[in-house]
C-alpha cells in the first residue's frame, strides 16, 4: 500500500511515518517501480502497537530501542520481554496514580451534589414556609 493509505488505515499522517522511517522506528518500505514507498499490510500491526507503547507513556528513544533489538530477530527475544515488563510496572504504577485523582475528583463531585441537594431541600423548605404565611395571612380576617 502507498503511504496515503498506510496514514488512513493507520491513523497516522504521512509525515509521521516518514519520520518514525528515518529515526528507526518503522523498516524501510520498499518501493515500486516508480520508487514510491510500497507498504506490506502487516507494517499496521506495529504500528498499533507502537500507538500503544505511546499511549501508555514510553519515551520513543525506549521505543527505539525496542524496534532495534526487534530488527535483530529472535535472539532478543528476553531483552524484550523485560523491557516491557519494566514498562508494564510504570504503567501500572501509573494507572494506580490515575485511580487515586479519579476517587478523589468522585468524592468531590459527589460533595457538589450534596451541596446542590442541601440547597434544594432548603429553597423547598423556604418555598412551602412563604406559601404557609401567604396563606395564614389570607385566612385572617379583616
């Protein structure tokens, strides 16, 4: 596939692969007979996957690293596996992170509710004490 739709199917601008090309992180494409670069299909899977290292916070010169000990085969296969077990720990280190502001914001919005109902039952309360008066001072004589 040519690079326009390597950038639709894979969510990324054609800019961005050339430049993820040149600094390592995609091979080389091949190119046709008119030098175009020339994509397999299967480049999308490391580029999803790539997409995720970024999502979850890896700094592209670990990614870097990643796509080279990739490049040079089954042999890394153990480098690889620890360097995402390194990675999956700071992830997971920061999703607890993530948990603790998400409960904190819950706690405080729910506070917000509380305050809105404290201040809907009072407003209630002034409303049927207005019309309580309004009406004792209908039923008094003149």
């Amino acid at each position: 596939m040519k690079i326009g739709e390597l950038a639709r199917r894979s969510g990324l601008s054609a800019h961005t692969i050339r430049y993820y090309e040149r600094i390592g992180l995609l091979p080389y494409a091949d190119r046709d007979r008119s030098s175009q670069r020339d994509y397999d299909a299967s480049i999308l899977v490391w580029i999803e996957f790539l997409g995720r290292l970024k999502t979850t916070g890896m700094p592209i010169r670990e990614m870097l690293r990643y796509a080279a000990l990739r490049e040079r085969g089954s042999s890394t296969e153990s480098e690889r596996r620890a360097q995402l077990e390194r990675h999956r720990e700071q992830v997971r280190a920061r999703v607890a992170e993530l948990q603790a502001c998400l409960l904190v914001l819950d706690t405080k919005i729910a506070g917000y509710a509380d305050v809105e109902k404290r201040i809907e039952d009072h407003d209630a309360y002034q409303r049927k004490r207005r019309n309580q008066q309004a009406g004792a001072r209908q039923a008094r004589p003149r």
